[in-house]
C-alpha cells in the first residue's frame, strides 16, 4: 500500500542542535494526519524539508509511493505538496487575486491577464467554499481572509498534499470550527491533509491519525480513535509533567492598576481599544484570555506608555500614567516581560551584564555622574545569573547566543529584581520547554505571593486557567466578562472569547 | 573561555586584514595586466611613507580629517544609522571655521583658535542634527537625507563664499595667523610638509568616541538604539532624541575634519565645484576600522598612506593615483563581503585541521 | 520678454538636463523594486559616460559618422548592465550592506574610469571632445504647431522624448506583465516569492542589472548630448540627483520620469535664469539646491507618505523569516 506522503529516517542538523533525528511520518491517501510536539519539537523543520525549504541531511521522501528529491518549492509544488504557512506569506500591497496568481500567472500575449486571474480565483473559493473577495488588498482583510487566500494558493496550483502549520493560532474559536470544515471538505475532494499543531482539542476533532513527536525525535503513530488525549499529552512530553499550581490563597490587596474608560488607536486609526475597565490588585494574578488581534498587545503598550492613548486613564499605585513616558512609568512600578522577547526584550547584542541593566542603567548604584560604574553591574549580573539559573558560561555573553529558555530567564530576573508594583507578563512562555514554563510560572506566582499584582496575557487558556487568580475575557477591544477559574473551563471561556455572553443572548 | 574570546576576535581582526591584503593583490593584478610592475609601485609608496619625511608627514597630515571622518561614520554606526552625509558636514565645518576665524581675526589666539575649532564643530553638528531630526520625526531615511543635505552644503557653501567672503582664485582670503593650526615647528622637521597640530584634536576626538560610548551612560543608551530601538524603547529610553544626538555628535567629528582643513592644511577654503572626497573615505575607513576609535585609525593610516604614497607611485613607477581609489573601492567590497570570507577562512581552517 | 519666450527657453532645456535623470532613475526603479538598493547610480551614469566617449570616439573615427553616438549610446547599456553585476554579486550573494555595497561601487566607477582614461589617452586627466553628438533639433512638422511646436519641439533632442516614452514602457513592465509582478514580490515579501517558487535572488540580479542598463543609458545620454567630453567631474551628482528623483518619484516610473522633468526644469532655471527677466535676480543657489530640499521635505510626508518597498535593502537569506 502507498502512502501519499512518507518521510522516512530525516535527519536535520542544525549548527548546535539536531532538530530532526531519524523521524519517520507515513500519511495515507484522503486522511488528516496531525503531527504533535511541544514547540520546538521539530515539526516545522520536518514540514520545511518536506516543501523543500530545508535539504535533509539524512533519509528520504516518497509521494504517492514514488520516491521524491525536493530541492525547493518549486519541486514540492511539481509533486503536488502545498503549504499553507504560519506566518502568512502574503504581499500586503497585492491583491487577494494577485497574490494567488504569482508566480504561475495566467497570460494574454505575454501579459498578466488579471480579468482571468479573478475569474479562476472566484471558481475555486466557491468550489471548496473559500470565500474570499479577489480584488481586495491582502492589507485590508481579515486575518481570517488571509489564511482562505493561504489556501487557495495551494489549490491554485492543483496542490493534494496540504501542510498545515499551526493554522489555528491566529483564528477564534469560531474561525478554529470553520477551518475544520473546510479541511474536511478538502478531504473529501480527494486531497491529503498534514496538520502541524500543539493543540489537542483540534487534533480530536479533526484528525484520523496522529504522528508524535518529542525534541526531534519520533515518538508514536497512533489512529485517533485507538488514543485519548492523556495518552497523547504524555507522549508529547514524555514524563509526568509537575504542574505549577498558583496554589497561595488569593488575598487581593489594594488596587495597583487601575484602567478607566481607556481608548487606543491603533496604527490605521481604528479603535482597537474601546472604553476598556480593569482593575488589578496587588497579590493577585490576572489573566486576560482572548484571540489574538482583539487589543490585547495595544492595552499593554498602552499601559506601558508605548501607544497612544486616545481617551480614559490609566493609573500604576494610584499615580496617573496616562501618556506619560515609558521611562517614568517604569519608575512608577512597571515591571513587563514583553511578547516577543528577541525583539522587544532584549538587546541581543549587547552582553547579559548590560542587558540585565537595560531600565536601571542610569541610575545609582549602576551610574554616578552620568559614568557607568561597571564593577557594580558585573557583580549584579553574576548574582541574577546565579539566582535564576541562566545557563550560560559568562555574564559577557552575548544575549543572543543564550537558547530561548535562558534568554526568557534573563528577562524575567531583570524585572522580578527591580521589584515592580505591577507586573506584565505577555505569552511568557511561548515557544518554552516544559522545565523553563515551569520555572517562570514559579516566578509569577512567587511575585503574587510577595503581595504584587501580576498581569498575565496568553493565548493558552490552559496557562491562564492555571495561574490566575481571576480570568478576564478580553472581546474586540473590550473586556466582555470576567470569571473565577475555578468556576469555569475552556468550553466557557472559548465561547466568551467569540463573543458570546454567557445565557448566550448575545450572537 | 578565555580561549573562545580570543578565536572570536582573530576571527573579526582577520576580516579586514585579509581585505587589504585582497584589495592590494587586486590593485598588483590590474598594474600586471596593464604592464606595470606592482613590486616598483608599492615599493615606491612603503619607501616614500616611511623613509621621507616630507611624505612622512604629509600621510600624517592627510589622515587629520580622514580619522575624523572615519569616527564621525563609526559613531553614527555604532547607534545603527549610516551617516553618508560625513562629506557636507565636513564642507560646513570647513567654511565655518574660516568665517570664524576671519570675521573675528582680531581677537587673540587664545580665543581665536578655539572659537574657530568649535566653530567647525558645531556647523557639522548642526548639518548632522537636520537629518537626525528628520528621522527622528519624520522616519526619512538617514542615508537618501544626508545625501541630499552634501548637496545643498555643496551649493550652500561655494555661494556663501561667492558672495560674502571672496577672494581673488575662486577662494576665502586666508586665516589670520593667530587663527592657524600651521607650525613651522612641524613643517620643519617633515621637510616642509603641512603637517599641523591639529593631530592633537584626533587624539582627543580618538578617546573621546571610545570614553562616550563605553563609559557613559549615554553612550549605553546611544549603542543601545543602535543595536536594538524596539527594545531600547520598551525599556524607556528615548529613542528619537539618541538618534538626533547620534548624528549630531557624528557631524561634529565630521565638522572638526573640515576645521582640521581650513585651519591646518589650506588656511582658507575654495570654492569647490565637487566633493572633497574625505567624507566619502571616512565610510571607508570606519568599515576598514570596524567601526572602533582605535580601528579607524590604523584603516585612516593606511588609506591616507595609500593616497600620499599614490603620488610617489604615479611618478616613480607611472601609474596613474586612481589606481589608489580603485584599491579603496576594492578593500569596501572585500569588507562587506564578509560573510563570503568568513566563510572562506571556515572552510580552510576545517581543510586544514583534517590534514 | 514674453512668457512665450521665457518658455521657449526654459522647456527645451528642461527636456534635455531630464533625460539623463530620467533613464537613470527608471533604473533606480528596477533595482529598487526588486528590493536592492542602489547608491550606486552615480557610478553607473559615470561608467556610462566613459564608455559612451570613448565608443564615440572610436566610431567617429572608423567611419560611423551621426549613428556614433547612437551606437555608443547602446554599448554603454551593457557597460553599465556589467558593471552593476558588482552590486548585485556582493550585495546579493555576498549579502554585503547594500548601501555599502554602492558607496564602494562610486568609488570604484570614479577611480577606474579616470584610471583608463589616462592610460588610452597618455596621461590626461580628460578625453577629447566627441564631434558627433545627438544634436538639439528641431523636429519636422511638429515643430511648425502654432505656440505649441516652439515651446515642445524646437531646439529638442531625441532623447528626450524617448526617455518620456520609455518611462511609460518602464510603468507597463512593472504593473501589467507576470515579470513586473514577480519583480515587485520580491522587493515587498522575498520569502513569499520563494514559497512559490520564484528565484528571489535571479530576480534581484536582472533588477540590479536593468539598473545597470539604464544607468548606462543615463551616463551615456548626458555626455551625448550635453558635456561631449568625460572627464573627473561629468557626472558630477548627477546620480545622486536620479537617486532623490527616484524617491521623490516615490519609486513609480511615471512619478520617477515626473520628478526628472521637475528636477531637469530646476537646474535649467539656474542655468537659464540670467537671461530671464526677475529669476536673475534670484540667487542660483536656490534653484540648485531645489531638487535637494525639496525630495526631503517630500520625505517628511507632508505632501504624502513615500514608501519604499517593504523589503527595500533588505538581504534575503534563505530560511530565515
């Protein structure tokens, strides 16, 4: 019997790391297979060899039973393997209809003939019931949109093999339920579908079979209906997992951050924030639980004096913050474990000494007389390195050279070490194996338990399930509920995270 | 560990080492094509620096606004921003520091010599500060307007001193010399070369760039944004202010160079139809230099070598000086490429220790 | 004077200093839209001059009498197409700086041209003048319109007219054909065009290498038409002045080919100026700094936002998103 895709033995080495060791995937004709792993696991790389963007250094790849090499997108796209990528990779300035046509444009007399192009791009969405409108710029439509034209890419080029890259991070729940029907109806035409995902949920309500993996290494291949989700946990982490509980008792003091009828532009004037209230207190943890894209980045920027306010208040300690300077807000008693910690974080370059300095460097004991006292820096570095257990061999490494988890560890004693009133941690453990989750949920609720307030944005609920000591549901720029945890589960706060008030008296 | 530092930095020392040396190998290769011999014409150059004085002095003489120029490029690199516009900053410190010099002529030397230095800084700072200013604010990009600001220095200049302080030979009059960094002292034991005391100036500019940007907390801030102004600004620095203040340190520099030639070389400024040049040297010599206060001036040594011994060459082994420039140009693309060339030098070392 | 004949001064000018800043920046064009920026016109026009006075030269003299310059004007294309394969193997493959990567290649165009210059003409600084240049004329039947004829098509050369139409054939390439298409997508999103399987890096290639060609062409055309000799100081900016008209021109053909004419129109009016009553009383130095001052107050946006394209600059490395 042939399988529509088998990888068999792919070995990838990267500078430092195997990221694929001898990983081997069968996937059968007309099926959803997921492929399952913790971040970091290597299932993109696996998909990147698969569309060509990576050659393996060992193993190899058969389609439909014959024996493929894959030197590029153009060899998978030939094969008819199509990837539909996490990170869109749209142009935002074409248009839905260009940037499916590209590359493989249809011609009149050697011109772009884009009268065709629209009229094949609307026959195939209603075909597989994409709706998309063609002539729109990528810039203009929904995240939704982008990822049907995503699609429609693949099947423009007559793709039966599709890989899907962790599609559901950007949807809601709503979004999440449309494109499990609409993979079904693809399998139903006749195509393959690989579905690459950390979710379980999804994998028990889309897939057939199941291929895990765990730190590059392949696990087990099981049928869906033979496993349950436990046994898949566990085979993705490959121990018991020592969940952190924020088990301290919640004794909420007085109000530490207080945001009233607060308004955000965001950069194409829209109201992303509208009349936002939320009040945290010191000696609790609150977790904002929502979709991605509906305000949460613009709430802390905004609180952290990095976004414009528009209109309300925000207030740190009882000292209005509204539009001041991010440096003064710092010193009211902010503390922020930013997104995206590479970019906003850290400065890469700069060694871990300076970096654990990065808001305090000017001030004493750090600096006298605008002069960097270096000595002083050195010593606290070397104390947060050992506090925190940042592996690395210096406090002049370079930050950049340190791995995800450590990097995240250099933040984390940088702020907890200054003390802040207020806490932001934002999705503080993407992209983190299990030990450096654990460490830094510690840490969170070690600040809870010294009597600070911790604000804790995450798209996992299962993190904001366990850590929060109330759940705020944050709804197109508004925090539509909030909710005791341990009075509700994920089938609530997905419906809240749609939009739908609970009684469901609200569409 | 001490063993890994120490490979690293070979590993950074080797770039522009083996550019010059590429670079040079380039030069002997086009004077053999062409029927020169290239042993004669760099002989004559290594011979001329180093063994007459009045060459001596004069590649001395030639790296004072060359080093300047190069910092001026470097610090502006060190806080991420590419400043092309070293060329008009230099021309405006240029003419500043004469006006000066000549307009206040009477005051003492005292006053005069270090009002006229400042003079040229300051005119520099401020064609530095507009295009800071106007990324800062406006997010225009640092390169297109330092290119259009050497321009309007260009014209701005040669109009200035067209009408205002003309002098027969399309020039300034020349500086009192109570305003003059000339010293017969100097010229005296370089043969007669122009070497003046404004070396002194690129010493202290030398440390001064080296003490700003790893001593003080501004120059913390300032290599911070360059590295990284997201996070620079997420931990609430100002980011705009530290590129206007980048480029306006940058300019000064750039400013001291031109003050370096109206009050050192030339004692006046001409009108000039094209660029000096200098400023678009000084991004060669920042790259060569790596972008440090002590690199850039060994790469300004060498380059202002090169272009002093160049006129030795042309006449003892008649080849003509552009073949200097083409070198120039040459060892900028070797430096650039060093991602090729690291990799190069990878893979030959990995060739070498399987043997 | 009368307006009329102010125009019958200024116009024709106007076309003549455009057309060079016209080719040179529809290059600018190409190569920017495929996201690699080039400093480095500047170069490009001068290694175009050189060629062309030196091809020039050498068909006058084998007999190819009006149709020298015309052929010259075509070997400094592939002069100029050849020598931007610099740029583009060490800002492409090599990943250099790409503003680097052009500030090198000035120098490199300066000094290597002025090198062979003396080495072909024993020593001197120049080469000599070319005696067939393309001609200022005035063009048949058209020039004999009422008003319009003396203003547009008197005292003109071909040049400039084919740069105009060029700029339109440039605009139709980059928006109306599967080439343009992929062109653009590389400058805004490289790592989508290699998902779907375009080559970023041949794309970039022929966008640095049009550059080439159309700097060369630039070069070319300036020294056929107005300086008839190459010397250190021929192109003396006039790089640079396609580089600010392509900004200014918000990297659009049409708005590129717009920004020459204007910038053309200044340095006509500084050159022209004395002989028109009240602009001779304007210092010069406004009109030549005009073009600088005002590509950056187009910068700053108030006339609305230039955009470059989004991936303007930035190396493609293969993997790396």
């Amino acid at each position: 019997m042939s399988y529509a895709i088998e990888m068999r033995h792919i070995r990838k080495e990267f500078p430092g790391i195997v990221a694929n060791d001898d990983i081997t995937l069968q996937v059968e004709e007309g099926e959803i297979h997921a492929l399952f792993g913790e971040n970091g696991a290597g299932k993109s790389t696996l998909m990147n060899v698969l569309f060509g963007l990576y050659q393996p250094d060992q193993g190899e790849i058969y389609v439909h039973g014959k024996k493929a090499v894959i030197h590029d997108p153009n060899d998978a796209t030939r094969l008819g393997i199509g990837m539909v990528h996490q990170h869109f990779m749209l142009i935002d300035k074409f248009t839905v209809a260009e940037n499916i046509v590209l590359g493989k444009e249809p011609k009149k007399h050697g011109l772009l003939d884009m009268a065709k192009a629209v009229k094949i791009v609307k026959e195939l969405s209603e075909k597989y019931g994409l709706d998309v409108d063609p002539n729109q710029k990528v810039e203009d439509i929904t995240v939704g949109m982008q990822q049907r034209v995503e699609i429609l890419k693949t099947l423009y080029r007559g793709s039966d093999i599709l890989i899907f890259d962790e599609p559901t991070a950007v949807l809601t729940p709503l979004e999440i339920q449309e494109l499990i029907v609409i993979m079904k109806r693809l399998v139903k035409e006749g195509k393959s579908i690989i579905l690459i995902t950390h979710k379980l949920k999804e994998i028990f309500e889309a897939c057939d079979r199941c291929t895990v993996i765990r730190r590059g290494k392949n696990i087990d291949s099981v049928a869906i209906s033979d496993t349950n989700p436990s046994e898949l946990a566990s085979m993705m982490v490959g121990r018991k997992v020592n969940v952190q509980v924020n088990d301290a008792p919640y004794e909420p003091k007085e109000k530490v951050l207080e945001v009233d009828h607060l308004t955000v532009l965001d950069s194409r004037k829209v109201n992303v924030i509208k009349e936002l209230n939320l009040t945290v207190h010191g000696g609790e943890i609150l977790g904002i639980a929502g979709v991605d894209g509906n305000g949460q980045t613009e709430l802390i920027e905004a609180i952290a004096g990095l976004r414009k306010v528009k209109n309300g208040r925000i207030k740190i300690n009882g000292q209005d913050v509204t539009n001041q300077k991010t440096r003064k807000i710092i010193e009211a008693g902010l503390g922020y474990i930013p997104e995206d910690r590479q970019k906003h974080g850290l400065v890469l370059d700069f060694s871990i000494g300076e970096n654990m300095v990065l808001q305090t460097y000017y001030k004493k004991p750090y600096a006298q007389l605008g002069i960097l006292q270096n000595k002083v820096i050195t010593k606290k570095a070397k104390q947060l390195i050992q506090e925190f257990d940042v592996r690395t061999p210096s406090e002049k490494t370079l930050a950049r050279s340190l791995s995800g988890g450590n990097q995240q560890k250099v933040i984390v004693a940088r702020e907890v070490d200054r003390s802040p009133e207020l806490l932001i941690a934002a999705q503080p453990t993407r992209g983190l194996d299990i030990g450096a989750i654990e460490f830094i949920h510690g840490k969170l609720i070690d600040e809870k338990k010294k009597g600070k307030a911790v604000l804790l944005v995450s798209f996992e609920l299962d993190e904001i399930l366990r850590l929060s000591d109330r759940i705020a549901v944050i709804y197109e720029g508004n925090i539509i509920d909030i909710v005791n945890p341990k009075e509700t589960d994920e089938n609530e706060l997905g419906l809240l995270m749609a939009g739908r008030k609970k009684g469901g008296n609200q569409a | 560990m001490i063993g890994f530092l120490k490979k690293i930095n070979w590993m950074t020392l080797l770039i522009p080492i083996v550019s010059v040396i590429l670079g040079l190998l380039c030069g002997a290769v086009i004077m053999l094509i062409i029927g020169y011999n290239p042993l004669l014409a760099y002989q004559s150059i290594v011979e001329s620096i180093f063994l007459q004085p009045y060459y001596g002095g004069e590649t001395i003489r030639a790296m004072i606004p060359l080093v300047l120029a190069g910092l001026a490029v470097a610090f502006a690199f060190r806080t991420g921003l590419f400043n092309i516009g070293v060329e008009g900053q230099l021309m405006v410190g240029w003419l500043a520091s004469v006006a000066c010099a000549i307009i206040f002529g009477h005051l003492p030397r005292v006053l005069l010599l270090p009002m006229s230095i400042i003079a040229g800084g300051a005119a520099g700072a401020l064609w530095g500060y507009i295009p800071g200013l106007l990324k800062a604010k406006f997010k225009v990009h640092e390169v297109i307007s330092t290119i259009m600001m050497n321009y309007i220095a260009l014209y701005t200049t040669a109009y200035i001193i067209k009408n205002f302080l003309y002098h027969e030979g399309e020039r300034t009059p020349t500086i009192p010399a109570s305003a003059s960094l000339a010293s017969n002292f100097l010229a005296n034991l370089t043969q007669g070369s122009r070497l003046h005391w404004g070396f002194i100036v690129v010493i202290i500019a030398v440390i001064a760039m080296w003490y700003i940007l790893w001593k003080t907390t501004k120059g913390y801030e300032l290599r911070a944004v360059g590295f990284s102004p997201d996070a620079s600004k997420y931990a609430g620095m100002n980011v705009s202010r530290n590129i206007v203040l980048s480029l306006t340190i940058s300019g000064i520099f750039a400013g001291l160079g031109g003050a370096m030639e109206g009050l050192g070389t030339y004692q006046y400024m001409t009108i000039n139809s094209a660029f000096t040049g200098i400023g678009f040297n000084g991004i060669a010599v920042a790259l060569l230099g790596l972008n440090s206060p002590i690199g850039v001036v060994f790469a300004g040594a060498l380059f202002a070598g090169l272009q002093t011994g160049g006129l030795t060459m042309q006449s003892v082994a008649g080849v003509p000086v552009e073949l200097i420039q083409i070198i120039i140009a040459l060892i900028i693309f070797f430096v650039g490429s060093s991602y090729v060339i690291k990799w190069a030098i990878e893979r030959l070392s990995r060739k070498g220790h399987k043997k | 004077m009368s307006i009329f004949e102010v125009l019958t001064i200024i116009i024709p000018s106007t076309l003549l200093t455009a057309a060079p800043l016209i080719f040179t920046s529809l290059g600018g064009v190409f190569s920017e839209r495929s996201g690699v920026v080039n400093i480095g016109l500047e170069g490009l026009m001068s290694v175009g001059a050189f060629t062309a006075a030196i091809s020039t030269l050498a068909l006058e003299h084998s007999g190819f009498g009006d149709a020298s310059p015309w052929i010259a004007i075509l070997i400094a294309a592939i002069a100029g197409g050849l020598f931007s394969l610099i740029h583009a193997v060490v800002s492409i493959s090599f990943r250099a700086d790409q503003t680097v990567s052009g500030v090198a290649l000035n120098f490199l165009a300066a000094g290597l041209t002025i090198f062979l210059v003396k080495m072909i003409y024993e020593g001197k600084g120049q080469t000599p003048y070319i005696t067939h240049n393309i001609d200022k004329i005035s063009i048949p039947g058209l020039s004999k319109i009422p008003f319009i004829g003396p203003i547009f098509f008197q005292q003109v050369t071909y040049t400039s007219y084919l740069a105009i139409l060029v700029s339109v054939l440039v605009w139709f390439i980059i928006f109306k054909t599967p080439f343009g298409l992929r062109l653009r997508s590389v400058g805004e999103h490289p790592a989508a065009a290699d998902t779907l399987g375009i080559n970023v890096s041949r794309m970039r290639y022929i966008g640095v290498a049009l550059s080439g060609v159309f700097g060369g062409i630039g070069g070319a055309v300036y020294l056929v038409t107005i300086t008839s000799n190459y010397s250190v100081s021929t192109i003396a900016g006039q790089g640079f002045l396609a580089l600010a008209a392509l900004v200014f021109g918000k990297w659009h053909p049409i708005g590129a080919m717009g920004a020459s004419l204007f910038f053309g129109f200044a340095q006509a009016l500084s050159i022209t100026s004395q002989q028109i009553p009240y602009l001779d009383r304007l210092p010069s130095v406004i009109m030549l700094t005009a073009p600088y001052v005002l590509t950056l107050i187009v910068l700053t946006g108030f006339v609305g936002r230039a955009e470059a394209p989004k991936a303007d600059g930035v190396p493609y490395i293969k993997g790396q998103r």
